[in-house]
C-alpha cells in the first residue's frame, strides 16, 4: 500500500474508531478485498468479508512485524544492526508526541472494527444446508478469537502485565459493538480486558472446526492463544490444563531433530504449525516486514544479540546453533552478526541461503514470502511446563516432562533432572526456543525480571540502556498523543 495513502487511512481510524459508529464515512466502508455490507446477504460474502480481516492481521503494524519486533528488541535478545526501523524501541526512545508507536495502536483497533462488523450482520444472514450452518457458526467463532487476539496484545503492549498488580492497572478500551458518533470509550482495567478475551476465547472454540488450517484461526488455535492468556494472568490450572489438551488432543506433533531447521521454510507449514500470516510473492509485507527486518539483503536490522549468540552456543550440541547465521569474523557489518532463520522466505532452505551470502547463488523467493508463525506446539509445551512449576504445589515432574520434549529435541543427551526442573530454567529453554518470535521481553516483564543486556561491541549505540527494570514506566507504549487529542483517555503513567 502507497505509504501517504496509509498514514492518511489511519489517521482515520484513530479519529473515528473509539470515537464514532459506522453511520457515516470510513466505517461505512468496508476494505477494498471486502464488500459493502448491503451486498452481505450469503455466508460466501461473509467469508470474503472474514478475509479480508486475516488481510488486515498480515499488516507489518501487528503480526507480520511490529508485535515481534518492537518488543523482541526491547529484551535482551536482539537488537537493531543500524539506525532505522526499530531503533527507538531498542533504545526506549519514545514519547506519546512522537506517535512512533501509532500503526501498533491503530491497526488492532481496525481489525476489532472489522470483525465487530461482520458479528453485526451475520446473525441476519439465512442458512439453507447444515455445512452453511457450520460454516456460519466458524465465521462467527474466528471473528471472536480475532477480537479476543486484538485485545490481548494490545493490552500487554500498552497496559501493564496482569502479574503487576493482578489486573487492578489501565488497561485498553474495550470495544465489541459497533460505536455511537459521540462514543468516548474509556480504558478498561488490565483484569476487564483479560474478562473480556476469555469470555470471546469461550464462546468461539465450540463454533469453530478442529481441522487444520495454517493461515486461518480453528479451535485450537483459539486454545492456544487461551492458554497463553491464563499464563500471563497466572492462572496456572488452566494454563496447564488447556495446553495438555491441545498437546494430548490436537492435530499437531513436534517438529523432528533433523527436520526443524529447514521446516521454517516450508511454505505449508510443519507439524507444529498451529496458526501462521501466510505471506507469498504477490500478497507480503513487503520492506517494512519482519521478514525483510530480519534480512541481510533488506534492511537487515532486527538481528540476535550478543547474549542469545552466546547462551544457544554454550552447548554446541544443541541443534538450535544451526537457526544462527552470523559471520564471526566479520567487524565492520553489524548485518553479518546473527541472523536468526526463522524468517527465511518459503522454499529457501538453510543450504540455500548460505550459499546466497557465500557465493552469491540465488534464493528460491524474495525473504518478503515467508509466512510468520503466531501459534506453534512448542509454545504450547512450554506453557505447560511453565504452568506445571508455577501451581501452588509445584509439579515438578510434569514440569520436567514437557521442559524435556523441547530440551532433548534440541540436545538428546540434555536431559534436565526433575530435581533441577525451576522457572528460570524452563524461561531459558523458552529464550532459546522461541527467540526472535516476541515472547521474551513479555516472559521477563511478567515474571518482574529485569531485563539485563551484555555490554558487547555488538551494541548498537552507546546510549543502549544496558538495564530496564521489570516495572520501568516504558516497558510499557504510550498512548499515542493523537489519540489522546480525539478521545481524551488517561495516559500511562511516566509519560506527559
């Protein structure tokens, strides 16, 4: 999308979307892959309106970039290479004037629109055969998790973490119906957002198919991400309990050994694969996406830092060494120094891409067409055996069982012993497993860890705060200054 005809779309949004109902201009009008709603009279014209919601997830202000990238290197796991994309995040420079954090305020709240839109309407729509009942029904369950989504990381993005103060801090406006023109709708608690997905996260599971499907929600997706939502407000039990049942139930199974590398390629997918943007040579994020951040070819700036380098090669053994690419003996180019290859572009595999960089041989496609994994079995593993030790009687065996199918898959002879199973060794395993996927600055902010980063000559600046305490104010967003001038919410503390 041309970039001015983007900014000026939302602008729009962050005008009218907490602010206005659909009676006149932009909620009026649905996306240009969509329909208008007067045309919405078959549960085929509601799937094309569906699509064009996951059309709206793929943009490079959510899941194709900034929900992974602006908070990953805000941890202690990658950093930027260079000034550029995501260097103000890396070193904790904004503000609510600046507004760099807008698109990451504004797009969920487009997609929430959306799909408010289509659960308006779609009541209304008249079914003739039982597969148009069930399809009709999956609609409207994919619609809800979408919401439930959208809600969920915009209130860990700009809310503080449920553990802080067990939900009693601001957290986001909660929207589910389509708003009046003088609609001011104020910031609910951390705890009300959290009320708010689990019960969208409830009704859509029954509704929607247990089949797989990479690039859109089904029941187990929205399982998934329920479960990672009773992680991070410390409700263990059911942490625990919904992800044994996707681990014991789902179709899905850990990656292999020798499979894992190469199967960050894989245009289908793997057997992990729960729920990813499916990106393509024609349909991408283009340069502003994670893909191409995290390219060596394009901007090449959201790269590992010294720290995770360091701990995956403490044990050479370990198959994730392979996920790295970096040039050690490189000084001058900060693009050589640890390419994480999780973003590598359907069909160029490891071999593929070390022979782009050594001797120039070409790639299968562009880093743009690759998908982007949002939901994976190996999450899920680890969020039951973080659940496991954090029940108010540890369990240390479950805990040590599900940490060991994601270790010993790494190194087979890494066993960890059930006696040495704790919370940070399983955030370990989690850093080295999930890394560059925007989970680790979330599981340290939670778990009140501070975030320490190594003072290596691979920082990028010399401003790089070396130490960000678990409850700084800027571990969590400002609320963007625009919106604030629309819709007059309370600012997050420490900002003005």
């Amino acid at each position: 999308m041309d970039k001015m005809k983007y900014i000026i779309r939302l602008t729009t949004i962050v005008i009218i979307v907490l602010a206005q109902s659909c009676s006149e201009g932009f909620l009026d009008e649905f996306p240009s892959n969509s329909q208008s709603p007067d045309n919405i009279k078959t549960v085929a014209d509601a799937q094309i309106v569906l699509n064009g919601a996951y059309n709206l997830l793929q943009d490079n202000n959510y899941l194709n970039a900034n929900l992974i990238t602006d908070n990953d290197c805000r941890s202690d796991d990658m950093q930027t290479a260079e000034w550029g994309r995501i260097d103000d995040e890396y070193l904790y420079n904004y503000t609510a004037q600046t507004d760099m954090d807008f698109g990451t305020w504004a797009q969920p709240y487009e997609i929430i629109r959306h799909v408010n839109m289509i659960l308006s309407f779609i009541e209304d729509i008249e079914t003739t055969t039982t597969e148009e009942d069930a399809e009709k029904l999956d609609i409207i369950g994919q619609a809800l998790a979408i919401r439930a989504m959208a809600h969920f990381d915009l209130c860990r993005m700009f809310g503080r973490q449920y553990s802080h103060d067990n939900g009693a801090s601001l957290g986001v406006p909660i929207v589910t119906e389509i708003l009046n023109t003088d609609a001011k709708v104020k910031r609910s608690t951390v705890a009300e957002v959290y009320s708010q997905v689990i019960k969208d996260l409830n009704a859509a599971i029954p509704l929607l198919t247990e089949e797989r499907r990479l690039g859109k929600i089904n029941a187990w997706a929205a399982k998934t991400l329920l479960a990672r939502v009773y992680l991070y407000m410390e409700d263990n039990t059911n942490a625990y309990n919904t992800a044994v049942d996707i681990i014991n139930n789902g179709p899905y199974e850990l990656v292999s050994r020798d499979e894992y590398v190469d199967s960050w390629s894989n245009a289908n997918g793997s057997s992990e694969s729960i729920f990813s943007i499916i990106n393509t040579g024609s349909d991408n994020g283009g340069g502003e996406s994670v893909n191409n951040l995290a390219d060596p070819d394009g901007y090449g700036q959201f790269i590992a830092s010294q720290d995770l380098i360091d701990l995956i090669r403490s044990d050479p053994d370990d198959m994730r060494n392979e996920m790295l690419y970096y040039d050690q003996t490189s000084t001058d180019d900060p693009n050589t120094w640890g390419r994480v290859l999780k973003y590598p572009g359907n069909g160029n595999t490891k071999a593929i891409i070390v022979a782009h960089h050594e001797t120039g041989a070409p790639l299968v496609v562009s880093a743009y067409a690759g998908n982007v994994s949002v939901f994976r079995l190996s999450e899920v593993y680890l969020i039951a055996a973080e659940a496991a030790i954090k029940k108010s009687t540890p369990d240390q065996e479950n805990a040590a069982f599900y940490l060991n199918a994601i270790v010993e898959r790494g190194n087979p002879a890494a066993t960890v012993a059930v006696g040495d199973v704790n919370l940070d060794r399983i955030l370990t395993e989690r850093r080295k497993e999930l890394c560059a996927e925007g989970h680790r600055f979330f599981d340290l902010i939670r778990n009140k860890r501070d975030i320490v980063r190594s003072n290596s000559p691979r920082i990028f600046d010399n401003n790089t705060p070396l130490l960000i305490e678990w409850d700084y104010y800027k571990v969590i967003f400002p609320i963007p200054q625009a919106e604030l001038n629309i819709n007059p919410l309370i600012q997050n503390d420490g900002y003005i």
